[in-house]
C-alpha cells in the first residue's frame, strides 16, 4: 500500500474532533479538490488554516461558531485531504500561488451556495484570504487574520533578526527536494522547532495530541510535503510579483479588516502590523496583539471568540 493510501485511512472521523459537521468534497478545477467540513446556521463564515496545519486547528472554537454562523472550515489544497497537485520552478510555482488559492476557497464557497461570506484565517491561509479580499472584493464581507503581516511587505523589510527568527521562510523555499527530503527524515526535531516554545508556540501542551496526529501525518506523504513547499515558493517568487501589481495598480481590500497577532510571536517584535494592513486597506483596519505565540486559535481560544463575536457580530 502506498504511503499516500496509508496517510489517507489514518486520518480521524470528522465526529470525534467536529461533532455534528459534515465532510464535503468540493472539485475546483479537474484536477484538484478541496476537503472541508461544514455545520451550523447563520451568516456564512469561512475558516482557511494555515502552515504546518490543517483544518484541524479550529475545533476548540467551532463548537461556539456554529451557534452563531454556518461555518465551513477547509483544507487548502496541498494540505490535509485537498489534492497535492505538482509544482515546479517551470510554472513560476503558480499552482501554489495565493491567487490560485484564493480561486479554490471561492470556488468551494459559491458551490456551497454563498456568493458573499466572511473569513477567519491564520498564517498561509490568511495571506490566501488577503489576495482573495484583493481579487475579488465582491465576495468578502469582513476578513479576519492572526498572526501575519502582508507578505510583501515582510519580505522587502527582512533583516537579521526575522530572517533568522523566520527560518522556515527561507528554508522551505530552497530548490526541490533538499527541503522535503531532510523534513521527512527529522519528524521529531521539526515538531519539536514548529510547535515548541523554543520555536513559534507561546506555551507547552496546547495543541490536542489528535489535531498533531493530523499536522504531522502531512509529513510521511512526499506529495504532501513538496505541496508545502511549493507554497512557500509560490509566496517567494510568483505572490512578490502579483503584489507588487497590486500595489502599482492600487489595488487594495475593500471590506472590513481585523487583525490579531501574538504578543510573544515574531510578528510583534519585527513589524507594526496595523500600518502595514492599513497600507494595503481601502476599508477600516483594527486589531491587537493577544497573549500568544503563533498558534492563536488552539493557545487562547477564548480570546479568539471574543473578537469574532465583538468583529462579525
């Protein structure tokens, strides 16, 4: 059996982590398809993850959101159960471009029958939901992201101190498959950078041992892990391109926008987040720092309800 068939029957019944959702999956284009889950009734609000993550990081907040929206939480694609379509330098890692990203969350969301909705996003996902917002304003009614600046922004403001902070960012992009390869032999010690305090976490033992069962899965399927890199790639090569025609173009968000960021994280001590949202904003831009790391939605769930509620209403 294949160690993408094994990676794919581990992976746990969406009722023992999200009682009460339904699996949906969703084909974007004939090649890919996107994973998620959704429940609830209410205005329709969007959940995108982030690195190395997967739908999972949402479950300590889901059993409150559904009581108040229809919440569907996906996987991006090359992450979790979403398809892991090849990628390469040739294509400018356009497959694994924020726009392209962005294209499959809309595409899932009006098949679902929302052609207007709300997102809440964290990492990778929020720098997707931020070039959705961009390209097609008409969708997005409010957009929240935790922990992350733009990207363009982040990288023409690198210094010493984040690129070392900041490891992964040029680590991951480095030529196929020197990255992957070394991923893949090291499980433990990656786990250990990624989620301890030592590396983007605020504090010890608040992720749920079943949602790390699900994020470092990722890592014993090679489809998988070149995925995440070409994500990574795509944001150091073709996303640098697509903002910079953006900001030439004035193109901005359109719609409300609130950002959270951890008071312990990188993000905090390396940039002043509000300015540079409010850069590339047309709409209202509020936020703060949060007593986290990274991992804002599993570190301080209830913080994280508090401003979705206060945010979306």
């Amino acid at each position: 059996m294949s160690t993408r068939l094994q990676q794919v029957k581990a992976h746990l019944p969406t009722s023992i982590m999200f009682p009460g959702f339904k699996e949906f999956d969703i084909a974007v284009t004939p090649e890919v398809t996107i994973h998620g889950i959704r429940a609830g009734n209410g205005p329709p609000l969007l959940l995108i993850h982030g690195f190395p993550q997967t739908h999972h990081i949402w479950h300590k907040v889901t059993p409150e959101l559904i009581k108040s929206f229809s919440v569907i939480a996906i996987d991006l694609r090359g992450y979790g159960q979403s398809s892991k379509p090849p990628s390469t330098a040739s294509d400018s890692h356009k497959t694994y471009s924020k726009s392209t990203m962005g294209a499959d969350c809309l595409t899932v969301m009006l098949s679902l029958g929302y052609p207007r909705f709300s997102i809440l996003s964290h990492d990778r996902g929020a720098r997707v939901a931020h070039k959705l917002s961009v390209d097609h304003p008409e969708a997005v009614e409010k957009l929240m992201m935790l922990d992350i600046a733009p990207t363009l922004a982040m990288y023409e403001k690198t210094d010493q101190f984040f690129a070392t902070a900041y490891w992964h960012w040029f680590w991951l992009i480095q030529p196929a498959p020197f990255p992957e390869k070394l991923m893949m032999s090291e499980l433990e010690l990656f786990q250990g950078k990624l989620f301890g305090v030592g590396g983007y976490a605020g504090k010890e033992g608040f992720i749920d041992e079943r949602a790390m069962e699900e994020y470092m899965g990722m890592f014993r399927d090679e489809a998988g892990v070149h995925a995440m890199c070409e994500d990574y790639r795509a944001a150091a090569t073709i996303d640098l391109v697509e903002a910079r025609r953006d900001r030439e173009d004035k193109r901005k968000i359109k719609c409300p926008v609130r950002v959270l960021w951890g008071d312990k994280g990188v993000i905090e001590r390396c940039f002043d987040c509000l300015a540079e949202w409010r850069s590339v904003s047309d709409g209202e831009v509020s936020g703060e720092s949060v007593p986290a790391g990274h991992f804002i939605a599993e570190e301080v769930p209830d913080v994280l309800l508090k401003h979705v509620k206060e945010f979306f209403g």
